[in-house]
C-alpha cells in the first residue's frame, strides 16, 4: 500500500531520540529551547516576534485565541472548509462559530463573504493556508484592519512556505504551526506559535504550563524553580524535550523535505493533466512546502474512485469534511456555504511524502487516469 503520509524518519531523528532520553531531562528543557530559536531563524521572524513551542497545534490554536482575547459572548468567523481542530479551540473558550465559504480555487476563506458576517461582536477571524496554496495575506491584514479584529493565522499546513517572498510565521498576527506526525515537519506531536509582544509571549508561557509563573529561561537550562505564583487558569501544553530534538533533527532537513515535496506534487500535475474529470492545483508550487496534495473529481466519482485506488494498493485520504456537516456545529451561524459544500464531495488527497520517489508519483497517477479511462 502506498500511505498518504509518510514522515521522514532517518537515523537523525533516532539519534536525536537517544540522545534526549540520555540526558534525562525529559520535561520542557534545553531542546525545546533550541527548537524555538531554530524556527525563530527558519520563519526569518523580526526580533519583536517571539517562538513558543507548545504540545500540538491545536493547543497553539487554544492559547492563540485566549491572547487574542476572545471569550464567551464573542464571534469567531472560520471557514467552514478546515480542520476541526479550529472549530473546538474556538468552542473550548466558549466564544460563537461563525462558518464562512471558501474561494473555488485557493479553498481559503472567502474574504468578499466573510465581510458579510461581520458584527459588532466579532473579535478574531481563524485563517488557514490550505495545502500548497497561500491565503490572500494582504487582503487579510487589510480585512482586519477595516472590522478592527484580530487574526489567527493557522498555518498547520504551510510551515517553511513564503507569501511575496516573506516566510509564513514573519508577518502574521497571530500564527500557530502543527508539527504532528504527518506535518511535513514533525515533532512527533508538537506545534509552535509566533506572537507580536513580549507580554503575549509571557501569556502563552503561563498558559502553556498550567498557569505557573516559571520562568522559561531556567526549565531551558534542564532545571525547574520550586516556588511561583499562579494568577490564572492554565494547561498542560508545553513541549516535550524528545519531541523538540526530533523536530530540531527535521529543521536540519527542511530545505531537501520542501524541494523533494515540490517535485512530486509538480510531478503529479504533470501526470495528471488532460484528464476532463480531474481538477489540479492551480499553482506551480513556487516557495511553498506542500503538506498534502489533492484533486477534485466530480461528486458521483470520489468515492469510487477512492475504492479502485484503494484496491490498486493506493491510500487516500479526504481533507477536510466541512465543520457545519458535524452534529456538533450544524446550527452554529453561517453564510452562503455552496462552494464550501460542492469541494466537501470533490476533495480526494493523495499520496505526498518527503523523498518520494517520482516514480511512485507515475504510478498513482496512472491509477487515477486508469479509473477514469474505465469510468
């Protein structure tokens, strides 16, 4: 079976793994410290933004929304064409889901309809880079400058990409990245997030440690400080060391994970053109480091399609249902969600990993023009 996912495990990320657990320190300590400064110089990030490692990008999505503010009797608009992860960090500090469709062709939020949803209890909006091609940034800041909101950048899928030459996590105003097991960067579990002010930066370190006022710099020299005051409610999201010298092993390799990730989804492009039924990426994939790479096949096509290809020995995978089809969020508030609606059905992810080699790139593709030269 070719997976869809396939993480980068080499002798570095072993070696790292040992030697972490050798140390003994197996709490927040040295690693994660390194781990920050290291994707503080890969995002290329001003000195006034500030890295904090976290246990998941979704406790990054959790602690980005508390910084920013919002809590029960606010707004959140999102598109309903994500993770649901968005969907409960919103839940979680208690504030209302407002879904809004995405754009045919980025699949990123709507900005023209997203406008549409403002109210006077609006505070943030949620953003996300899907797969290989970039939100309209510009447009967001200015979006965001105009309603008087702030923006969470999830970036859970773009992590080592440029927008107009700038490193994702560089200018956003808030930013989480995911360094899950399948991310192109991996942590095994982890997930970072980049915030404008040092006081931000204290917040997200209290929170990310049940609220203790510990300083960051002693549990980074492998110590721990025994007395400390806790003023509010906080969790249990702070990087682990092993996790973070596995990720500082998969920094040491993003330039050959972003280049070989290109290639294959060029490489799929290519050989799947000229197929009526199957919609491609509309990029070249320039400065990006693709996480998934997907199609559109007509509704009547996609699962079956799934089916054949599993049955050929290829996985796939769908990114994402949409978050108002879930019972949980089916009557938040919503705008106009049919184009959100129609890519829900057409959406098939197919295999991408890092160092996959073209000619299993072929091999799914021919699967794919197969199916529907039957069809």
């Amino acid at each position: 079976m070719v997976p869809v996912f396939k993480p980068l495990i080499e002798q570095e990320e072993i070696d790292a793994s040992r030697e972490s657990l050798e140390l003994g320190w197996l709490g927040m300590g040295s690693y994660v410290s390194a781990f920050e400064k290291k994707v503080h110089e890969i995002i290329g990030a001003p000195a006034d933004r500030h890295v904090a490692a976290v246990s998941t990008g979704t406790a990054g999505l959790h602690l980005a929304l508390l910084v920013a503010g919002v809590g029960p009797g606010d707004e959140v608009i999102v598109s309903s064409f994500n993770c649901s992860a968005d969907f409960q960090a919103i839940s979680w500090v208690g504030a209302d889901i407002v879904f809004c469709d995405c754009d045919d062709t980025t699949l990123a939020i709507d900005l023209e309809r997203a406008g549409q949803l403002v109210t006077p209890r609006t505070k943030a909006m949620i953003v996300m880079d899907y797969d290989c091609i970039m939100c309209d940034h510009d447009g967001i800041a200015q979006f965001a400058q105009d309603h008087g909101i702030r923006i969470i950048h999830d970036a859970a899928h773009s992590f080592g990409s440029k927008y107009k030459g700038r490193m994702v996590g560089s200018f956003s105003d808030i930013c989480v990245f995911s360094h899950d097991p399948v991310k192109t960067i991996t942590c095994l579990d982890g997930g970072t997030i980049i915030v404008k002010t040092e006081e931000e930066l204290r917040k997200v370190h209290e929170l990310r440690l049940l609220g203790m006022q510990q300083p960051a710099s002693v549990m980074y020299q492998n110590k721990r400080a025994w007395t400390f005051d806790v003023e509010q409610v906080g969790f249990r999201y702070h990087m682990l060391n092993m996790h973070a010298a596995i990720g500082l092993a998969q920094l040491g390799k993003i330039d050959v994970i972003s280049q070989t990730r290109r290639d294959a989804s060029r490489e799929y492009n290519a050989a799947l053109a000229g197929i009526a039924q199957v919609r491609v990426p509309a990029t070249d994939f320039a400065d990006v480091n693709p996480f998934l790479y997907y199609i559109r096949v007509p509704e009547q096509h996609r699962d079956s399609l799934r089916d054949f290809l599993k049955a050929e020995g290829v996985d796939t995978g769908i990114h994402w249902q949409p978050g108002h089809w879930f019972t949980l969020w089916k009557h938040c508030k919503a705008g106009d969600l049919s184009v959100t609606d129609r890519v829900g059905k057409e959406i098939l992810s197919l295999p991408l990993h890092s160092k996959m080699p073209l000619d299993t790139v072929r091999l799914v593709a021919d699967k794919v023009r197969q199916y529907f030269a039957q069809a």
